[in-house]
C-alpha cells in the first residue's frame, strides 16, 4: 500500500513539472514576439566612428535590445521593441542622421 501511495505522489509530481515547463515556455514565446529586428537605411555618417557613435545612440534608445551599424553598408540592424521604432527613429533625426522617406512606411 505504501508504495502506491508514492508512486501517485511521483506522478502527481511529474505532472506538476510538465505543466510549469509548458507555461515557462509560452510566456518565453510571447516575450520574444514583441521583438522585432528592424533593418534601416541611414544617411549622414561620415567614417567608422560616426558609426561607432550612432551604435551607442541607438543603444541608449527605450526598447532597443542589439544594434549593429554598418558604414560601409549605411545600414542599423536594430533588435527592438515592438512600437518604440518611431522613438528611434525621432532619435536619430534629432541627432543629425536621416533616413530615407521610402523606408519609413515599412517599419510601422
């Protein structure tokens, strides 16, 4: 008799185990949704330092998670928050770069 009683504890505890694991990962899932990786066109830097500078603007910027920049392509690759890309890119106007009216429209 003792030994059906532990094993139903047993059971009862894998159980318990599979379903924390099953809901650990979907709100692992949802977290990552609101990502979005945001590829941007931008005009006004100079060198590689101007690159270097923007990639620490871009940084400091609410929502962002990675960045890379790229002078010699004239491109961001920025891991964002969904909704904060309009922030970044008033951010970025604001501190002198531009980028292109045609590439705007696809981020929103």
């Amino acid at each position: 008799m003792l030994t059906n009683k532990y094993l139903n504890l047993g059971y009862i505890s894998i159980i318990a185990i599979i379903l924390g694991l099953v809901i650990s990962t979907s709100f692992v899932n949802t977290a990552q949704a609101e990502e979005q990786k945001v590829e941007l066109k931008i005009t006004g830097m100079g060198c590689g330092m101007c690159a270097n500078s923007l990639e620490a603007l871009i940084m400091k910027c609410a929502g962002v998670k990675g960045c890379a920049v790229s002078f010699k392509e004239g491109k961001a690759v920025v891991e964002i928050e969904a909704g904060k890309t309009e922030e970044l890119i008033r951010t970025l106007e604001e501190a002198g770069y531009g980028i292109p009216e045609w590439e705007i429209p696809e981020l929103y």
